[in-house]
C-alpha cells in the first residue's frame, strides 16, 4: 500500500514481531557485541533513521547535531573542491566554511539564494551546491527542482545537498526534487519539543549514504541514545504539528501584514512554523522582545512553544535588515499569540 506521509510518519521504523514493544528501546550501548556503536549504529539510531528515511525517501543518518550533518556532508568532497552556499542561510553552516576556506581545505562562493541565474551557472562549475530553502532566516524559496536539473545537466555533475530544517519532509521532499542529499537540523521541527541536539542526512544513493556514514565514523559526531530516541517520538507528531503550525503562522504572518508598526513580513509560500517580520529599527525590535508575555525572547526554533529572535543582533547574520525578528510559531492558541504580539507593539508607542 502507499500510505501517506502522515501514516508512515507514525508507524514507519517500528519494531513488527510478534510480542515487540510498541517502541524501539532506548538501547545505551558503546558496543554490541565485537561491533562499536560508533562504526555500526545502535537500534535506537536505526529506527530513526529509519522513519526519516522512509519520508524523505532515502537513506539517512543520524548526527549528534545538524552540524554534525553538515560537516558530514562537506567532507563528501575532496580538498580544494568549491562549495557553493546562499549568503543567506544558517550562520553556523557559513561559518564552517568560512573556516574550511581559511584553512585551504575547501573553496568556497556565496551567492544570493535570489540569483536564480547565479545559482543555474553554478552548477556546471562547483563540486558541491548547498540550497537551504525556505532559508534562514530571510524565508527566500530556492527553485531546487531547476537548480537540481542544471547540476545533473552539467558534465561533471556537483552534489546538489539541501538544509530541508525549515520545510521538513512535509512541506517537501528535496530528493524527489532532484537533489542528492538532505540534511535536517532535528534539533528544530523534526524533534520539535526543545528537548534534544540531533542532525541528520538522507541520501539518494547507498553510495552516498555510505560516505556520510563513514564522515560520521570519522568525526565521531555520533547521535546519544536519549536523543535519537525523543527526536523519533518527536517525529511521531511531526505531521500534525507541521499542520497546525503553519496554519497559525499563516495567520500571523496575515494579521502582522496589516498592522501599521510593521514594516514588512515575509512567509514562504510552501508554509512552515517560521515567519520573519521587520520593524523600524533594532531598538524598537529588542523593546519588542521584552514586551512579550507569552512568547519567549529565546533562539533557536520548531519547537511546541513559539519564539522570537532578532537575528541581526548575532554577528553570522549582520546582513539581514536590523529589526528583523524571526518568530518561531509554536503550538499556543493563535489568538493568544496575536494578543501578546498586539499588545507588544503598542507598547512601542
Ligand atoms: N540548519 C539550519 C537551517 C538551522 O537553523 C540550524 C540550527 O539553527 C542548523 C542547520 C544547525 O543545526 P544544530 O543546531 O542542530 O547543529
């Protein structure tokens, strides 16, 4: 049977024998027997990988955080390889590029995620293409599909890889699109209670997927049991928190549009928990912040409770208007998310 994505997202990676637990153990091993956790993976990794994989439609791997799925990813290329990377995306993922520039292992080129034709060029030229898409914390749409279709065009094809953390597998699947590996921050939606670290790649090919498993083996940035256990119970929900999410957001991101202290609001048009919205400047944004009541000033995202951050106020994300505020839509009641914020603005005076 096909069953759909909410379905499977309940029942795949379970155990099926007859009298198993309803749920894969928590399994705190370093070994199993004369296999090391580290060079093989755990039960509790293999259901979630497993259910991962099954809705992104590949083969995935689980990290001890999305960075370490990130650094997995960059170590699919050689030395002196050109990664390419949107100048808006998740600061820590520039971040280690910039580091891997400076110390000559990689090449890299930022492009902005808008530059459509920049991006199609690209990918006759570069060995590794990074989309994030809808991207952080801007919200801009990469064309993954066309994107993907001139990488596989070129002749000597780049890996195309995509930080699917903000549209989670149900808002799309970056594989079906074309592209060779997804990698998740599960920290954020896939986990969604701000209870774990975890990061995963899902790979197109066993080929690739084995690479990433050996980067893994390498660097050691292996999942702990407790957090691939909770980001599999978290994923659970994903569907129906990924509905009701981003019908809230969608709700806010309308209202905020119509209030006159707001200067601008960008939505992706795929959805999501995530809306950014720009006031004045970034002393009337950090005012914002201590205002709220019930949404907490707090980083990170995709957790049940929402929050707010400005995020030109951290240094990896000076280029984005200075009172930008990403708002993380959380599980609250949407009218009491639009009461707190109301009350909040006109507070600003
Ligand atoms: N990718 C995106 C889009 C993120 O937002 C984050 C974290 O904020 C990461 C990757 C890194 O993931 P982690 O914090 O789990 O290492």
């Amino acid at each position: 049977m096909n069953w759909s994505a909410r379905t499977r997202a309940v029942n795949s990676g379970r155990l099926d024998g007859e009298g198993d637990p309803a749920n894969v153990p928590i399994t705190p091993a370093s070994h199993l027997g004369l296999g090391y956790a580290r060079e093989d993976a755990t039960d509790t990794w293999r259901a979630f990988e497993a259910a991962v994989g099954d809705l992104e439609g590949g083969h995935a791997t689980a990290f001890a955080s999305g960075m370490g799925a990130v650094s997995a990813v960059f170590d699919l290329v050689p030395a002196g390889a050109e990664v390419v990377v949107p100048t808006d995306s998740y600061a820590g993922m520039r971040d280690t590029l910039n580091h891997a520039e400076a110390s000559g292992r990689l090449r890299a080129r930022r492009l902005d995620p808008r530059d459509v034709d920049g991006w199609l060029a690209a990918a006759g030229e570069a060995d590794l293409l990074w989309l994030e898409s809808p991207t952080n914390p801007s919200l801009v749409e990469m064309p993954i599909e066309r994107i993907a279709a001139a990488a596989a065009a070129s002749e000597d094809p780049p890996i195309v890889a995509v930080d699917n953390t903000f549209a989670t597998p149900l808002g799309q699947q970056p594989l079906s699109l074309g592209a060779d590996v997804v990698m998740h921050s599960a920290t954020k939606l896939i986990g969604g209670h701000s209870d774990l670290l975890l990061g995963v790649t899902v790979a197109a090919t066993e080929r690739l997927a084995e690479g990433l498993r050996a980067a893994r083996r390498r660097g050691g940035a292996t999942p702990g049991a407790l957090e691939a256990w909770l980001a599999l119970r978290g994923m659970r929900t994903l569907p129906v928190r990924y509905a009701a999410v981003s019908a809230t957001a969608a709700d806010l991101a309308k209202r905020l549009g119509e209030h006159p202290a707001v200067v601008a609001v960008r939505y992706p048009s795929l959805g999501g928990g995530v809306v950014s919205f720009e006031l004045t400047d970034a002393a009337s944004a950090d005012a914002f912040c201590t205002h709220l009541r019930l949404i907490r000033h707090a980083t990170s995202l995709g957790g049940v409770e929402s929050t707010v951050e400005r995020r030109a106020a951290l240094a990896g994300d000076s280029h984005v208007p200075a009172g930008l505020l990403r708002f993380s839509v959380g599980l609250e009641d949407p009218d009491d998310l639009w009461a707190d914020i109301t009350q909040a603005l006109e507070r600003l005076g």
